[in-house]
C-alpha cells in the first residue's frame, strides 16, 4: 500500500470471509490481482471467492490469480 498510493494504482485488504459472503468494496475494478492466497483454500471456497472477485471487476477488467495449489487446477 505505501508503495503504490496515492497513484492510480488502489490497494485493497478484504477478509476472505467477507468477500465470500458477499461484501462489496463500494468501487470495481480494472484488475484485480491475488497472489499465494489459493494455495491455502479449499475447492468450493476457492470457487466462490473466484466468483466474487470477477464480480468486482469493470466490464472487460481482468483476473490475475497467481500461485493455484495444483488441487485447484
């Protein structure tokens, strides 16, 4: 977060939880990264945690999952 604000990129720290459940983070966006967090997710949590983040995308804005656990794959 100190590295890339106040630019143009947004940080965002959510509780995977939340997102789960279904908690919006008042904005979307352009792209959405989420690097070594799969690994530790079980398959139906990853799923829908994968729905969410696309759901918090812009139309045409991308999904960068990084690190899959190869369960997940």
């Amino acid at each position: 977060r100190r590295r890339f604000e106040p630019s143009h990129v947004t940080t965002l720290h959510a509780n995977i939880e939340a997102l789960v459940a279904g908690w919006k983070p008042g904005q979307n966006y352009d792209f959405i990264y989420a690097s070594g967090l799969y690994d530790y997710l079980a398959l139906p949590i990853a799923q829908k945690l994968t729905g969410r983040l696309h759901d918090l995308l812009v139309p045409g804005g991308e999904l960068l999952i990084a690190n899959l656990s190869d369960a997940l794959v």
